[in-house]
C-alpha cells in the first residue's frame, strides 16, 4: 500500500505550480495525457524504491509512504520523473526542467538520463553530484558527496555501496559491493574489493583501507539483503 500525503490529481498540481514558478515560459504540461502517464510510472518506481527502505518514514508496518514534504523523499521522485520523461519520450524540454528543479530544491545535480539504480537513497540532501557513473542497487550516498569522471571515465559500483558526507567517487575506480567510503574520502582511479571500508584517519589526515567483518553500512538503510 502506497500512502501519499497528497492525492495524486492534487500532488500533479503541486509539482506543476512549483514549474510554472520556476520556469514561467508558459511550455509547462498542464492537461499532457504524456506527462501524467509518466507522473504515474514515476510514482510507481519511488514507492517500489521506498518499499525496501527499513527507515520509518518510508516504509513500516508493510506500509509504504511519501511525503511531498519530506526532502529526501521529494528529492528521489524528482529524479524518476526527470528520468522517466527521458526514458519514456526522450523529452528533453521537461526532464531537464524537473532536473533543474530538482537542483534548485534539493541541491542535486543527477542528470535525467543518468543510470540511477532502482532502488538508492539520497539523506540530507545538498551539494550531491552523482555523475553518469555505473550504479547498482542498495546506493546511499549524503550531503557534498560526488561521483565523477576523469578524462570521460567514470566509477563502476557494486551493490551497497554508502558514502558520507563531503566523500568523492573519481574516475576510473571499481568498487566492490558493501563497500563504505568514510567522511570526506577521496577514492581516485583506485579499485575496492567487496566490503572495504575506505576512511580519513581523524587525526592524521591519512587515508586508509580496511576489511569490515560487519554488516555493510548500507545494510542498515534497508529492509532487504543486499545481496
């Protein structure tokens, strides 16, 4: 079960005001039979998203929820209505205006056409570039992190993988599943094996590598094993 806290003819208006604002060319979709089958596939994919989240807030008692006030939660949708414009109609003129909402809102910069997972979380929000990386599921990542490419080469994920806050994802790097990268850790063209746990010594500043013999960090943002 799906518990919006705004019916959904409501929740549309609310997402088309808020373009109308921000972008008042008079191009916004306003009786587009396109734009609300896509608002509904888009709803579709954030509640399967938000199924396997163990956080309250998102899913509790095998009651799944979204509210257009919580920002993490907006921020997520946003991002499959851009990407579901994109995918379903390679309509370029509104995913990129649900992009820049999304950017002007919730300070993420993750292209519409982006291969986001079917099922990650963004916390905190602010300051997160997630570039066209290749992402698997179970993706968490907080405010001022960054994924990005060098010379056109971008970071392969496995599953699991969570990032603190201010950490960065750069180049040509494979990353193992259950791996966790430390606040403000930089992973440069290097490679992680599955589990490691990558991290800023607090005192020293050197950066270090270990195995975890514990549950993934991941873990504990979902109701499903990661693997």
């Amino acid at each position: 079960m799906f518990n919006l806290s705004l019916p959904i003819e409501d929740f549309k208006f609310y997402v088309l005001y808020q373009l109308n604002n921000f972008f008042p060319d008079k191009k916004n979709p306003q009786n587009d039979n396109k734009f609300h089958k896509t608002f509904l596939n888009s709803l579709d994919r954030t509640e399967y998203c938000f199924k396997h989240v163990a956080l309250q807030s998102y899913h509790y008692k095998n009651k799944t929820s979204f509210s257009h006030t919580h920002a993490d939660q907006y921020t997520l949708f946003l991002w499959f209505l851009s990407n579901s414009l994109w995918k379903e109609y390679e309509d370029q003129e509104y995913a990129s205006k649900i992009f820049y909402l999304n950017k002007i809102l919730n300070g993420l910069t993750c292209m519409y056409d982006a291969k986001m997972p079917d099922i990650f979380l963004v916390i905190h929000g602010g300051g997160i570039i997630l570039g066209k990386a290749s992402y698997s599921d179970f993706f968490v990542c907080y405010q001022g992190c960054t994924v990005g490419a060098i010379n056109g080469v971008y970071p392969i994920l496995g599953k699991g993988v969570a990032m603190a806050p201010q950490s960065s994802i750069i180049g040509g790097c494979q990353v193992g599943h259950s791996v966790t990268i430390g606040n403000q850790a930089l992973l440069r063209n290097e490679n992680l094996e599955d589990n490691s746990i990558c991290y800023r010594d607090s005192e020293t500043g050197v950066q270090k590598v270990v195995k975890s013999r514990k549950q993934a960090w991941a873990q504990s943002f979902f109701n499903t094993s990661i693997y």
